[in-house]
C-alpha cells in the first residue's frame, strides 16, 4: 500500500490555466473535471470552474487544483505554505526553468552554504515553490 501527501491548491478562478501551467512545467499527464461537466453546476459562470484537477507527472509527482465558486470562501495564497519539489535523483533544473516563468524569483537555484542547489520564487499565480537538491546528488 502507498500513502502519499499531495499538495491541493484552490483558485478562484484561475485554476484550469495554473493546472495547464504546472502541466508544461512538470509533464504527464493532465485532467481536469469541471462543475458543469460533473453536474455540480447550471450557471454559466460556474460551469466551466474546475471542480477537480491533476497533473501527475512522469516521475510521480502529483498536485492538485480546484477553482472555489463565487459565494464559497476562499483563500488566498500567501506565505503560509510552500510546493516544495526535493530530488537527490532528478535533475531539477528543467522543471525550474519552466515554472519559473512569469514567476518571482526569490533565491536563484544555485549551490547554497548548506551544499544543496536551493532555489525559491513565487509562480506567476502566487503560489510559493522550494526546489531542493542534495549536493551529493
């Protein structure tokens, strides 16, 4: 049996071009549920919200993202939780070039005093990311 922690990201609506961003980013595949598609929806300007997405990439990395509909309260992203993607395997380096577009660049991905490769930015949809790789690695 695998136990997994995946991170679960919530839009307001933006969710369906964060999921198509994190899919080019990070590869594999890609599906999106909406809430008309579902049947969680007849308005119009809900229909088309994610009510369910997922990119699960090749390597098994896996994030999830949902749009929260108007009148549900949502959050809003900020400083209290970061994506963090850490590989003593994978070379990191593609991924970070790709989801840092548009992205706050916070700490270049470079050797840090501790001897990993850190970097750290804020995605083009605020979302915080931690990319570490051990210096061994």
């Amino acid at each position: 049996m695998v136990t997994r922690l995946n991170p679960y990201l919530n839009f307001r609506d933006e969710a369906r071009q964060a999921l198509e961003f994190y899919h080019e980013g990070l590869g594999g595949t890609l599906d999106i549920l909406s809430f008309g598609a579902s049947g969680m929806a007849d308005d119009p300007a809900v229909a088309e919200l994610v009510m369910h997405g997922a990119v699960v990439s090749e390597i098994g990395l896996t994030l999830y993202a949902a749009d929260t509909p108007p009148g549900m309260a949502s959050s809003r992203m900020g400083n209290a939780i970061s994506v963090a993607l850490t590989s003593d395997q994978e070379d990191l380096r593609p991924y970070w070039d790709r989801l840092t577009q548009g992205a706050e660049i916070q700490m270049p991905f470079e050797i840090a005093p501790w001897g990993d490769r850190y970097g750290a930015f804020v995605d083009r949809f605020g979302v915080p990311w931690m990319f570490d790789q051990p210096g061994d690695a």
